[in-house]
C-alpha cells in the first residue's frame, strides 16, 4: 500500500473514477496518520526529547539578552509562557500578546517575580480578529523596537465556528492572525541586527497536504483536529516562502512535540488522559523555541527550516503525497494576501 500511495500523482487521481479517488484519498490519509503516530511515540514524548537533549550543545543558550526585544503571542500560558520565561530570565524584553487580561497579567507577574527582570510588557490582542492584529501591529512598530518575533498562540475549535468577522475561528487565529502580524513586523525587523521569526507549528501538519481550496472547512464534515493540522502545513509553508524571500530576517518554524500544556488538555482530552505520562513539560516543549530566538547557533542554519528539538527535520513522511505545488502554495498566499487588505485598517 505505501508504494502505490506514495507513486499516486493528482494527474493519476483525476482519471479515477469518484468513489476511487475517494478511497485512494481515504488510504493516504490513513497511512499518514498510523506512521505519525509511531513516530510520535518515538519522539514526540518526553523520552524521545531525552534522548535528543543528550545531543545539545550545552552552551547554546548561555547568552545575555539585555537590549534585545521578543514578542511571544500566547505568552501567557503553555509553551509561550515557558518561552517568555526563559527569555525573561537572560534578560531580554518581553512583549506577551495575549488574549485574557486576567490570565496575561498574572503570569507577567509569575515571570517577573522569577527573572527579577522588569522589562515584561503585556499587550492585549485576540489573534482571531484581523483588525485587531492589523491595529496592534501597526502602534507597535510606531513606538517599539523588534528584535525576535514568535508566533506561538494557536487554536483548536473542534466545532466549526465564525468569528465577528465572518472567519472560521481555526483559520484566523493560526494562519490569518499570524500572516498578518509577521508581515505588519517585516519592516520593523529589518531595521535590527540578527532579526528572527519563530513559529510555532506542529507535527501534527505531517498528516496533512495543503488544500487551498477549502481554507475555511466550509465543505463536508468539520473535523477540528484536521483544521488544526491544515493550518500548521500552512504556517510551514509560509515560513518557507518568508525564508526565501526575506534574507535580512531568519525565518524557521519547528514541532515542540507533544507537551502537557493547557491547550491540549482543553482540546484534546481523550489523547491528553491516555498520554499523560509520556507528555514533555512545557519547558521541554519551550526548548527548540527558546533555541531558534537566541541561540548563535541557530542562526547559522538556513532560513526557512522547519525543526525539533534543535535540528532540521523534514516537513513530509515518506511516501505520503502531501506536497503541494508552487501553484497551490501561491493561491494560498494570493488568498491571504486578499483577506489582509480586507481588514487592514
């Protein structure tokens, strides 16, 4: 089976007949899903990060951050939060953009009280709403220097649901939100030295070929966890395409593995209560991210890559069709492009 999956073109696929191109569809989603699981198991879980962090270079981040400045969107929680921590901790300013005033004020508080670093700002934007991210991101490049950016807050929605502006809530936070805010900072990391983008994707995108012509799930079953991962191969793919074009910046997305974070217990509770025991803590999650943002050596890897636990991994599983075409990849940023001008300000 995985040879003639992996042999499947679209050119064969648009000569079957409907109930085939269905079931041969049907059988490379399978595929991709029992080998991610395997390959999660061996290592997306705490062991396997144990075993890779015998391979870190121990001085990687030993580094003094002060005069530097970091925005980390979902900071307040999770692996963002982990993240501003450790970059609080080196000295670095943090700018939390967060959703919950409540939540982004008590875990500044956490964070400051830990680092004794006073220079943590919070800035409350909901990431689902365009104008929003357009607003915040245009103030902040007036008044705020910029040295790294993180991309880290994320959804999933597993029923499908409409934001105020009419967009499916996965879609706008994870790729619409984050395309927006990181072209809006393009321009202000340009002005810096050593000027990095981090995003913050997932594994779970390996299950999953782009399809553009369903941005928003709007047809047949909604199924949130697919949302999720559609959306995490759109942020590889964008990544990408940032890397190439903008030399000036570094550009990488990575896989933080799968982690014991608020996130996954809320959306994901069956998978959380199985694998409980073998999650990494947020901070293991945090790691490759904190790695990607500061250390020397990551920047000496190419712009554009997508990893975990520090080293560049492929973003396809053997033999399982999920590459997209130039052509999909542009409409996916012609559609995107339209729907930012749609709500700039």
């Amino acid at each position: 089976m995985k040879q003639n999956i992996g042999l499947c073109s679209v050119r064969r696929l648009q000569h079957l007949t409907p109930n085939r191109r269905i079931q041969l569809i049907c059988n490379m989603s399978f595929y991709r899903n029992a080998v991610w699981f395997m390959k999660g198991l061996q290592e997306y879980t705490k062991s396997g990060y144990e075993a890779a962090a015998k391979h870190f270079a121990p001085g990687d981040l030993d580094v003094n951050l002060n005069g530097r400045s970091f925005m980390i969107t979902g900071a307040n929680s999770g692996i963002g939060k982990a993240t501003a921590q450790e970059i609080a901790n080196r000295g670095g300013t943090v700018h939390m953009v967060c959703r919950n005033k409540g939540r982004a004020d008590a875990a500044k508080e956490e964070i400051v009280e830990k680092s004794k670093n006073q220079n943590v700002h919070v800035h409350i934007v909901d990431m689902s709403s365009a104008k929003q991210v357009w607003e915040f991101a245009q103030n902040f490049s007036q008044n705020s220097a910029l040295h790294v950016l993180v991309n880290n807050a994320g959804c999933m929605v597993n029923q499908r649901e409409l934001t105020e502006e009419g967009l499916e809530k996965n879609f706008a936070t994870n790729t619409l939100g984050t395309y927006i805010l990181t072209a809006a900072l393009i321009p202000a990391l340009q002005k810096v030295e050593d000027a990095r983008v981090v995003t913050v994707s997932s594994g779970g995108m390996l299950t999953q070929k782009l399809n553009v012509d369903d941005l928003q799930f709007e047809k047949g079953t909604f199924d949130g966890t697919m949302a999720y991962a559609q959306n995490k191969r759109q942020q590889v793919i964008l990544t990408e395409r940032w890397g190439a074009q903008h030399k000036d910046i570094h550009f990488s997305s990575m896989h933080p593995g799968w982690a014991d974070t608020p996130a996954v217990q809320q959306s994901m509770p069956s998978f959380h209560a199985k694998m409980q025991s073998k999650l990494r803590t947020e901070a293991m999650g945090a790691d490759t991210v904190v790695w990607l943002a500061v250390s020397p050596s990551a920047i000496k890897q190419p712009s554009g890559l997508f990893f975990q636990d520090r080293k560049a991994v492929a973003t396809h599983l053997p033999l399982a069709s999920s590459r997209s075409s130039p052509e999909e990849e542009q409409r996916l940023v012609t559609a995107l492009e339209e729907l930012t001008l749609k709500f700039k300000p």
